[in-house]
C-alpha cells in the first residue's frame, strides 16, 4: 500500500516535470509564433522592406517606416556598448589581477546592487543627473544645442546600466584564465599590464567578444530607462545630442493606442518582433563566437 | 633604457584606469542611491505609504501610495508563486529526473538562454498578444502571468547552478536506498538546496517588482487596491514612471518617493540575499 | 667548489600565519644541476617561486632573509622584478604554451624584450627550438597554435620559451610529472646539455631522476632545509636520519 503511494507521488510529479518540459520548449515558439501571427497583417500589406527602410511614420494614415525607430536603437546601442566597454574591461581586469580579496569581497555587493536596481530606478537617476549634464555641459562642448533629452543620454544611462552585466560576466571569463599561463608571461620578464595585454586579454578574447555581443542584445531591448531620456521624437538624428526613438521605447509609448487604430497594433507586434529576432541573434552569436573561437585556440 | 620607461609608464598609466573604473562604480552607486534618497525623503510620508490615491491626487492633492506598493507585492509575489512552480520542477528535472541525458540538459539550457536574453519588452508584448487570444482584460492575473514566464529563466538559473553542485555521490547513495526519481529531487535535492531556491525566488521577486515593460500592456493602472485577480492594479515602478511625467511638482516629487520605496525593497531583498548565501556557503560542504 | 650563483640566507616565507620556509640557506652552484627533493607541501614550489619573486602575486605574504643572485638582493623592494624574472626561466609542473602560436610562444618574451621584426626573430626561435630538442618536430607547423601540440612537446616549447631570454637559470618544477617516460627522458636529457651554459635548479619527486642527473641535491622537511651537498655524497653518506628515511622512501 505504501509503496503504491510513493510510486503513485512518483508519477504525478513525474508528470508535472514532463508537462514543465514541454512548456519550457514551446514557450520560445509561442512567443515567436504570436508575434509572427501579430505582425503578418503589416508584413503583408506593407511588405519587410518598406517596414525596415522607409522613414514615413504616419500611422493615421497607415505609413509604418520603422527606419527611424531602427537607427536610434542601433545609436543608443552602440553609443552604450562603447562607452560601457573600457570600464568593464578594466574593472573586471583591475578586480582579478590587481586588487585584494577584500576588495573583491567589498566589491561583489557593490555589482550585484547596481544589477539588481530596476531601470525605471536608472531612469529617473537619468533624467535627474544625465539629462542637465548632457544638455548644459556635453553638447555646448562639442558645440550642440540640446535639451539633454537625446541619443547621448540614452547611451550614457544605457552604458551604466550594462556596467554590472557585463563585468559580472567579464570576471567569471578573467577568472578562468589559468595562473600557469600568467606566470609563465611574467617569469619571462613581462610586466604584469604586457601579461594581461598579451595573454589573459587574448586568451579570453572569444569571451570577451561574446560577452559584449550578450551586453548588445540586452541593450538593445532596454525600455524603460532608455525611454525616459532620449526624447522620443520620430525622426532619423542627425547628431549624437538630437533626440531620438528606439525601437522599445516605440512600443512602450504607444500600447494606449494600439487599438484604436488600424493596423498599429500589427505594427507594434511587428517592432517587437524585430527586437525579438535581433536580440536571439546576437544570443546565438554570443554562444558561437565562444565555440568556433575556442576551437581555433 | 627608454623602453623601461615607456613600459613603466604604460603599467602606471592601465593601472590608473583600472583604478579609476573601479572607484567609479563605487561612486557611482553611491551617487545613484544618494540621489535617489535626496529626492525621496523630503517626499516620503506616513501618507504616502498608507493611503490610496484620494480625488484631485493627480493635480498635488492627497493621496499616497499604497495602491502602487501593494499592487507591486501582489503582483511580484504571484508571479514568483507561479514561477516556483515551473521553474522547481524544471531544475529538478535538469539536475535528478533527466540527468543522464546530457543532451536533452544541454537543450533545455540552451532554451533556458535564449529565453533569459528576451527583454521584457517582448515579454509583454507577447503577454498582451495572449490576452486578447484569450479574452482576459488587463488585470492583476494578466501582469502575473507574464512576469511569472519573464522571471521564469532568472529563476532556474539561480537554482541550475545551486543544484549543480550536488555531488554526484550524494545522489548515487540516494538512488541505491531505493528511492524514486520523486523522492530523490524533493526530498534531497531541493532540501539540500532550499538556501539557493531561497535566493532564486528573491533575485526572481526583485526582477519581477521592478520591471515596467512586462507588466505596461497587461496590468492597467488603477488607484485602487486590488481586491480580485481579474482588478486591474498599479504597480511602484508603473507609479514612478507615470508621475514623473507629470507636469506638477507636487505628483513629481510622489515619483521619488515611489522610487525610493521601491530603491528600499531592492536594497533589502539584496541584504537577504546576501546574508543567506553567505550563511549557505557556510554550511555546505564545498 | 666554484662561486655560488645563488645564495639564499635566512630566508623565511609565511604565507598569512602559515610558516612555509624556516630560516632556509642554500647555495645554488653555477653550471650544475640542483635538485630539490622532499616530500609534498614541504615547500619546494614556494622556494622556486621566491627566487624568481612570482610569490609577490600572493597577498598575506611575508618574507625575510636575503636571495643573492650574482651579489644583487633580489628581494630588495628597489629591484626590477622584470629584469630578475627574465635571469630565470621558469618550467611548470604542467606546460603552459600561452595561447597563440607555436613560433609565437617562443618569440614572446623576445618581443616583450625589444625584438620586434620577424627576420631577426626566426632564427633566435629555431635556435631556441633546437635547444630544447623540438624544432625537427615542428619546424613545418610553427603557426599551429601551440596548444596542439603533444604535453610532451608542450613542455618542451615551454622551455625553449624560457631559453629565448637568455637566462643565468633554469628553475624547474617538476617538470617531467605530467610526461610519459618517453618525453621526461627527452627532457632530462636536455637539461643535462643545457647545463654547460645554465645553471638549473629542478624540483622533483622521483628520487631515480635526482640520481640520474643531480650534481646538487638540496633536502627539505615542513620547510627547512635538512641537509644539502653534492649529490654522490648525499646519496651515499647521508648525515641526517630524516635524510636516510626519506631515501628509503618512508615519505611516499
Ligand atoms: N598561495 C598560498 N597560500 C597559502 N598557503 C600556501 C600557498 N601556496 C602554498 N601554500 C602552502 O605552503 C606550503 C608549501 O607549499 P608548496 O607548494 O611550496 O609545497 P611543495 O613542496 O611544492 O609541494 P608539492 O611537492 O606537493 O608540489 C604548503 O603547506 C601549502 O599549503
Ligand atoms: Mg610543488
């Protein structure tokens, strides 16, 4: 009887884990699918091209051109990626070659806090901080007009945010770098920064790379904090310190009207899709840049 | 002789950056906290946190926000409800149940990937998709739903890598007494490692109470109290967000204290945290 | 005997409140192989490292006492440490190619030392290949990354690495454990042609390779040295009871 009821409670839970599986692999295609189903109706009628290279945003008059949407996100990405990236990498550098194991142990909290505060958090510390100091000091200095509301500022409130992601990632990739090698650089009379430059930062060059590529792809789908400094006007920006509108930002800023207006929804359904497709690819680019490099090694 | 100096200028020079990245995090954060409760405190009140917005709230009248915060809690906690139980089973089934087969692991790890790289964005677009489909309005059970699935991959992660850790030989002796796949994950694996599905649900709850594009299409916004899975409800980071786009300083200055409060949550939940791994690595054996 | 390369006088290490060498004097003899014998964790790595100062990587590390390398104070804070680590290679317990090419690993530290063109490079690297005994095995594939290579060869490129620098000194720990028999014999060999123009110092475990190749032998016990002398006396008439206990093997 007893045994009956464990081999019973076996199968239930058993069960469960199965239906759990299954979700788990269907969840990506149903996401995937829904958006697809979404944004065929906008596919269709306007066709890919036009979606992806037309500027003409008039939605009232059922014109969809994402372009504008598109080189924004890509400015505030990349603007972030590039302002991010020397501080990740010689934080992460200076933690595991450089500083003690106190610091270390005093700097693991510091991380983890700054990615554990939620981005709407990041985005009123933006528009506080980062908004007048981009508007008053940045842009006079290299000679622009700007409220501060602008691509820059959605590339400096992105960089920070990608700050502890990225480090976090960067330090569990420096750490893997066996001593050995490190040594033998220094006993052949390198100095430590020619140790690091020559061997650590070139062993772990494929993590490295898709360390950044992971950094990318979540910031290329930051909302809320990007949202909230870089202005929102549809246009292409001309320059670094004009507003400009990302692509989640779009979504974001226009669920109200989805529906009451035709074809918006489909249209919107369709931008979420593209940061969808853009964000998985450079996950799976991120994932193959590890291996193939580190077979080559 | 002028390469030794190039060369000890050039270490001098890397190592004043590093110096430098590093004690800008330090300030930076310390910058972001400080301005934050700057702004925050001189609106926080007793009012704030123990009233529902009153009539004429939005042009600086009274009103707090305890709609907002217990909305948020609400909704966090079901969403961390709903993930627990998906994401348990799934962990235990990567690290008892299908252990062996490396490459049904190795797959479920890559999806679990992918799925962590989704920004909630697309999360709640996908979320909004499903309740049109299936006919739900934007309520407190829609916004669970959908943070329950965006946290989900946050969750089995923090408690992939605990129970990874469980030796092999732990599982083994288990198994030889004759017990069941069952037994096995719950009664040992996932007692063994209760501190780190502790932790996962927390960093899960933190994800999940401040997050504004998962739940921007699925919660709605109300000044009441949600009384019914099927109410719409306001949420802290929503709160935040949508006063500080207002034009009166007084519903401006609401917006700090919502982000104060909810600057509190994530701080205590990351003491938590911490001060259980550090009791779990403790005692376990490493 | 001729003039010691090395002197080490009072040299004490702790590592935190860990006492890993007490009070330990050697003299290392020029153009001879030392070897270091003694059982695990008596702190015959810890030595090596010190003497070419890769102990300064640690924290909580304290050390006292003097290291004399041809009359210098190489633990004087005022020394270049780079130009103390480029007199000594360094050979691991496992090889440890870096991570790039095969010509590469061994124009590193070449390159690092102000040898940049790659026509005065080549023929530095197959001489130090042929040093080493390995350029025949890879003198068609030097732009293969090293880490193809066999551990065997690996350990090999690691010392012709070391050789490219022109050091006084060879330290070597362990350096044939991780090998076949086959390559530690290659190795072993190679030291013994390498001694007319370095002086190696090599730690190892297998009292029959000590026997083979030791014209020095330096004993140690929970970080002192026990008892130190050319290697036919030390292995015929050792002085000290731990000594004769330890040739019997009653460590291993
Ligand atoms: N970085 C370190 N921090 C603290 N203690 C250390 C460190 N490195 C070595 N030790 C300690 O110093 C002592 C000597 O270690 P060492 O590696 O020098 O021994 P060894 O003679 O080389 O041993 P083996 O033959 O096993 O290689 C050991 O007790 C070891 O635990
Ligand atoms: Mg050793």
């Amino acid at each position: 009887m007893y045994l009956k009821a464990r081999k019973i409670k076996d199968r239930i839970s058993g069960g469960w884990v199965q239906l759990v599986l299954v979700f788990v692999f269907v969840l990506p295609l149903g996401i995937l699918a829904s958006l697809l189903y979404k944004s065929w109706l906008i596919m269709q009628t306007t066709g890919i091209g036009d979606l992806l290279f037309s500027s003409v945003w008039r939605p009232l008059a059922g014109e969809f051109g994402f372009f504008p949407f598109i080189i924004s996100s890509i400015w505030v990405t990349i603007l972030g990626l590039l302002i991010t990236a020397p501080i990740c990498l010689f934080t992460a550098i200076y933690l595991t070659y450089y500083g003690s194991n106190r610091l270390s142990v005093f700097m693991r909290p510091v991380i983890d806090i700054l990615a554990g505060i939620p981005s709407v958090i990041y985005g009123v510390w933006g528009v506080l901080i980062i908004i007048p100091f981009t508007g008053r000091f940045l842009a006079p200095l290299f000679g622009y007009e700007s409220t501060g509301f602008s691509i820059m500022a959605g590339g400096l409130v992105l960089a920070i945010m990608l700050i502890p992601f990225i480090l976090n990632i960067l330090i569990e990739i420096f750490r893997t770098v066996p001593v050995e090698q490190y040594e033998a650089s220094l006993s052949l009379g390198a100095t430590q920064w020619e140790s690091i430059k020559h061997v650590v930062v070139r062993r772990s060059f494929p993590g490295i790379v898709s360390a950044f590529a992971l950094g990318l792809s979540r910031a290329f789908g930051e909302t809320i904090a990007v949202l909230m400094v870089v202005g929102n006007v549809v246009g292409v920006p001309e320059n670094l310190f004009q507003p400009g509108y990302p692509l989640p930002a779009l979504i974001a800023n226009n669920y109200g009207e989805m529906l009451s207006i035709p074809m918006f929804d489909s249209a919107l359904m369709f931008a979420a899709l593209i940061l969808l497709v853009v964000v998985v690819f450079f996950n799976l680019l991120s994932r193959f840049v590890i291996i193939y490099l580190e077979k080559r090694q | 002789m002028m390469r030794r100096i190039f060369k000890i200028i050039e270490e001098r020079f890397f190592y004043g950056l590093m110096l430098a990245s590093t004690a800008f995090l330090v300030a930076l954060l310390l910058f972001i906290v400080l301005i934050i409760l700057y702004k925050g405190l001189p609106s926080l009140s007793w009012e704030m946190v123990s009233q529902t917005p009153k009539g004429g709230y939005y042009f600086g009248r009274e009103g707090g926000l305890l709609n907002a915060i217990i909305g948020s809690l609400y909704l966090a906690t079901g969403a961390v409800v709903i993930g627990l139980f998906i994401s348990l089973p799934l962990s235990l089934a990567m690290n008892v149940y299908f252990r062996n087969n490396k490459k049904l692991v190795n797959a479920i790890r890559f999806v679990l990937d992918l799925l962590w790289g989704i920004p909630s964005i697309v999360y709640g677009a996908f979320g909004f998709t499903i309740m049109i489909y299936l006919g739900i309005k934007t309520s407190l059970l829609a916004g669970i739903i959908t943070v329950s699935i965006f946290i989900l991959p946050i969750m089995v992660r923090a408690m992939d890598e605990i129970m990874k850790q469980v030796p092999l030989t732990l599982l083994e002796s288990a198994f030889s007494l004759g017990s069941t796949n069952t037994e096995v994950a719950f009664k040992v694996v996932a007692r063994q490692c209760f501190p780190g599905i502790v932790t996962g649900v927390l960093l899960a709850f933190g994800r999940g109470i401040g997050d504004v594009a998962a739940v921007l299409f699925t919660t709605g916004y109300t000044d009441n109290i949600p009384t019914s899975l099927m109410d719409q409800t306001a949420t802290l980071p929503l709160a935040v967000f949508f006063q500080l786009g207002s034009p009166i300083p007084e519903v401006q200055s609401r917006a700090y204290a919502a982000a104060l409060i909810l600057t509190v949550i994530i701080l205590l939940i990351s003491v938590v945290t911490r001060f259980l791994s550090r009791r779990y690595y403790k005692t376990s054996i490493k | 005997m001729n003039q010691p390369i090395i002197s080490i006088k009072n040299l004490n290490l702790y590592f935190g409140k860990q006492h890993v060498l007490k009070n330990v004097n050697i003299e290392i003899p020029q153009n001879k192989v030392t070897v270091i014998l003694g059982p695990s964790g008596c702190g015959k790595t810890s030595l090596l490292k010190t003497m070419n100062r890769l102990v300064d990587l640690h924290e909580n590390v304290k050390i006292s006492g003097q290291v004399f390398l041809d009359n210098e104070d190489i633990l004087k804070d005022n020394v270049d440490i780079t130009r103390i680590r480029k007199k000594m290679g360094l050979l691991s317990q496992k090889p440890s190619p870096l991570p790039m090419t095969i010509f590469n690993n061994v124009a590193y530290g070449m390159r690092i030392n102000g040898i940049k063109r790659k026509r005065k490079l080549r023929p530095l690297v197959q001489k130090h290949l042929i040093e080493a005994n390995l350029w025949d095995e890879v003198k068609d594939r030097m732009n293969d990354p090293a880490s193809r290579l066999s551990i065997g060869q690996q350990q090999r490129l690691c010392l012709a690495r070391g050789l490219a620098v022109n050091p006084e000194i060879i330290l070597a720990d362990e350096p044939t454990s991780a090998l076949d028999p086959l390559s530690s014999t290659i190795i072993e060999k190679q030291f013994v042609e390498l001694k007319r123009d370095y002086t190696i110092v090599l730690v190892t475990h297998v009292l029959r390779q000590a026997r083979r190749i030791a014209d020095y032998i330096v004993f140690m016990y929970l970080g002192e040295v026990i008892e130190q002398g050319p290697a036919n006396e030390f292995f015929e008439n050792p002085r000290e009871e731990k000594t004769k206990a330890y040739l019997k093997g009653a460590f291993n």
